[in-house]
C-alpha cells in the first residue's frame, strides 16, 4: 500500500509556503514542490479558523484519506505536499476532498 512520510518540521512547512506552488480550491489549498528524496512527503494544517478540536481533526481525517486514495491511484513519488484545511473542509465527505485535491494536483502539473 503506498503511503507517505509525514511532514513535521516548520522549516519544510516554510520552505513549500514561500517556494512551492499553489492552488486553492474550496475545500483545501494545496502547496506542492519537487524534493530530492524520491519519496511522497506530506504536511497538513488546520487552524482554530476551521472550528474547535473535533472538527479540526475530522478535516485531518477526511485529508488524510483523500491523500492516501488518491496515492492509490497516482505516483506521488518525489513531491513535497502541504495540505491546508479549510472550513468547508469539516462539512464535505472524503470524494469531494479527494476531487479537489486531485483537480488541484492536475492544475499545479504533479499528475497528468
């Protein structure tokens, strides 16, 4: 099953947020940039924006999954991501994340 390494230092969150292209879709911004690692490396953030500590992890959860279904489905590999919740994020089910991520990921030229 491919998976992804997570994303925990705030110099890598920095480096996608001032180098890294993006693209904002309604239920999450996508920051993404090419790494050396050969590796799928991933970050996500939710703000207090998005609601209180219930919903913040549920829009974790609901990127999480996307992410890892939509690794199934294409090659990942030797990307930096950061995902960015936001507070649509909490009200949409796991396939509407997933095709926004997916959309996003097509505009930014990470899949074809």
């Amino acid at each position: 099953m491919p998976s992804f390494v997570s994303l925990n230092l705030n110099k890598d969150f920095l480096r996608l947020y001032h180098r890294g292209r993006s693209c904002a879709r309604s239920a999450l911004v996508v920051y993404a940039m090419k790494n050396r690692t050969g590796l799928c490396r991933a970050g996500i953030t939710t703000s207090k924006k998005i609601g209180h500590a219930v919903a913040r992890n549920r829009a974790r959860r609901v990127i999480r999954a996307a992410l890892q279904n939509t690794l199934r489905a294409h090659d990942l590999a030797g990307w930096d991501f950061v995902f960015v919740a936001r507070t649509r994020t909490t009200l949409v089910k796991e396939p509407t994340v997933r095709a926004a991520m997916e959309d996003a990921l097509r505009e930014l030229g990470v899949i074809a």
